[in-house]
C-alpha cells in the first residue's frame, strides 16, 4: 500500500538542528478517515449540556379585548392591570468533568496525545482508548502532588501533512467520528478531550473556529503546534512554523465567547512550544475569564536539554500564561532515561499541564 507521509517531532534544544525523513510514516487511511467537519453532521456526543434551555414567551395582556369580552379600543372598556414580567432564572453554570468551572489552581492537567491512525503519533492512538486513560489515571497519581488530576485525551484533530492536498494547505481534518469516539471515552473517565491543531498553510485561527460544534461542549479544549504554522513559502518539516501572541489572543477571545454565551466552564487553550523562535511577543497575551492558555514546553532530548529549555521559556513567562511540560515515550529515552513524575514536579513553575507523546 502506498504510505500517505506525516511530520514528527524533532530534537529538543533551544538551537538545534532539524532532522528529515525519519518519521513521515502515517498510512493513507489517514485521508480516507479524515475529512473536513460537515457543517450539518451532528457529533457523537449529546447536545451541549453548556446550552441554555429555551424560555417560554412571558404571557402579556391580550390586544384585542378585556377580561369583559369588550373590544379594547371601546371606551367602556375596563382596563386590565398590568402584569408583572416574570423573570427567567439564570442557569446555573455547567462543571468540569470532576466539578468546578475553574482549572487552576484546583487541578493538574494530566494526558495523552496522537491519533488512531498513526501510532507514530502519540501514546493515545495505540490500543484501546480506556487503557490509555487507565495510563494516564496512574501517572496522575505521581503528578498530581497538592492537585486533583484532570486527565487529558489530546487528539490530533488537524494534522499536518507531508503533501499539499487537493486545497494546497497540507493539512487534514479528523473526521467527526473519531472526534466524537474520543470525546465518549474522556467523558466515561471524567476527562477533558483537547482538540489540538497543526494548520499547514491554513489558518490555524479559522481552523479553531471550523471545530466550533465541539467547542461548545464543557469538557473540550484547544491545543496549538505553531511549529507547523507555515507560510506559503514553507514546507512543513523542512523549517519551522511560527504564530504570535496576537494571534493566540484572537482565539483566546473566541474561545471565551463561547464560554460566555453557553455559561460554560473555563477551557484550556495549550499552545506547544519547541523552541524559542516558534512563538513571538508571548507577553501580549491577555487574560480572559473563561480560559486559561498554557505554554506546553516540547521536544524530544535529554532530561538536561529539556530541562535547559524549559528554563528559557519560563523565563519570560507572563502572569497570564500557565506552564505545561511535554514528555516523549520512546524519543526521549533514546537520549537518556525518562524524566520521572518527581523530576517534573520540580521544574520551577511546577508544570499545571504535563503531556506524553
């Protein structure tokens, strides 16, 4: 069977290298699963519990005769009292899958990423999904430290291709299928899904908002791999994409639209970040109510490379912004043993969001 090529993570140091062709090896079933959300297709899971139920119309005085059956307009008629509007009680806000409508600092996110297709991407596409959560409930216990643990199925819901498609962005959408599969599954373990994005040349803003029918779910999330960000100019895998704290803010704001108008829980907003260059002007990103964006510090390398780079990142970490950390299963260990719960937990800031590729 021809292979359809996929993009892998590269070697973590704040200067390094770029390695090629190691890792382009996701099969072309990825194309045939994958396809663009249809804007009708209802997902697999139950309508919103974040929705507001419909209110019923306020009854009001008739217009066209009194209580007497005497036209209105007739001046012998006697005029009605005015009633009262009744008041529509305000709904109460929906929860978190373990309670609460905020994040931090209550819990410590805890989670897989990858995709079904392609077990060369990521911990969560291999086996079976409530095994893989069983995985991150036990790592959770060594994570969790004062914090509750919220667990995380981080699903590539766009992935970056190593061929242009027939639209030229190289890139594919998850169907709404596998989409609704793992929101079930994060949902009979009292988890999150994070719908993670990596745009090609599409808008990685525009691809957040295609992905707005699960977004009004209270236990779905974003994530962000700006490195696939790329221009026109650029092909992924060869260089590095690259998004500002602008743009972040744009969906940031999005996002806490959502949160407002269907009194929703506050929503993650990760953006991976492998190297310093990936993601400019950090500090202009703002605080919003409803969502809390995390740093996820990424890479494949030693415990004192990731180490080292996490300490630059951190470095000009705004007050607005949460930590998170991403560990790599076989890539990391090629260079040294896995970085254990402990270690993690002692970067400074500790990680809120600790992630397993």
């Amino acid at each position: 069977m021809a292979l359809h090529r996929n993009v892998r993570r590269r070697r973590f140091s704040p200067v390094r290298t770029l390695r090629y062709g190691s890792v382009w090896a996701v099969a072309v079933a990825l194309l045939a699963g994958c396809s663009a959300p249809s804007p009708d297709g209802a997902p697999v899971s139950p309508a919103s519990p974040g929705s507001s139920p419909s209110s019923s119309g306020t009854p009001g005085p008739s217009a066209s005769s009194t209580s007497s059956g005497t036209p209105a307009s007739s001046a012998s008629s006697t005029p009605s009292a005015t009633p009262t509007p009744s008041v529509e009680p305000t709904p109460e806000r929906v929860e978190l899958p373990r309670g609460g409508v905020e994040l931090f600092p209550d819990y410590r996110l805890v989670g897989f990423s990858g995709h079904p297709y392609s077990a060369g991407l990521g911990r969560l596409g291999i086996g079976a999904i409530d095994e893989r959560v069983d995985e991150i409930e036990e790592l959770g216990k060594e994570l969790a430290g004062e914090r509750k643990v919220m667990p995380v199925l981080e699903l590539i819901a766009v992935v970056v291709q190593a061929d242009p498609g027939s639209d030229g962005a190289y890139r594919t959408r998850t169907s709404d299928e596998i989409i609704g599969e793992y929101l079930e599954a994060a949902r009979r373990h009292d988890g999150m899904l994070l719908l993670n994005v990596q745009p090609g040349r599409a808008s990685m803003a525009e691809e957040v908002r295609a992905l707005e029918k699960w977004l009004v779910e209270p236990d779905v999330g974003v994530a962000l791999d700006p490195e696939w960000d790329i221009t026109a100019e650029q092909l992924p895998g060869l260089s590095y994409g690259h998004t500002t704290g602008e743009e972040i803010n744009e969906i940031a704001s999005y996002l806490d639209g959502l949160v407002t108008e269907q009194n929703l829980p506050q929503k993650p907003l990760v953006f991976h970040q492998v190297a310093p260059g990936v993601v400019s002007n950090v500090a202009a990103i703002q605080e919003y109510a409803g969502v809390e964006v995390i740093r996820s510090v990424d890479g494949i390398g030693s415990a004192g490379m990731k180490i080292e780079t996490y300490n630059l990142l951190m470095k000009d970490l705004p007050p607005t912004v949460h930590a998170g950390f991403k560990l790599f299963f076989e890539e990391d260990v090629v260079l040294g043993p896995l970085m254990t719960p402990a270690e993690v937990l002692a970067l400074t800031p500790p990680p809120e969001y600790v992630l397993y590729e």
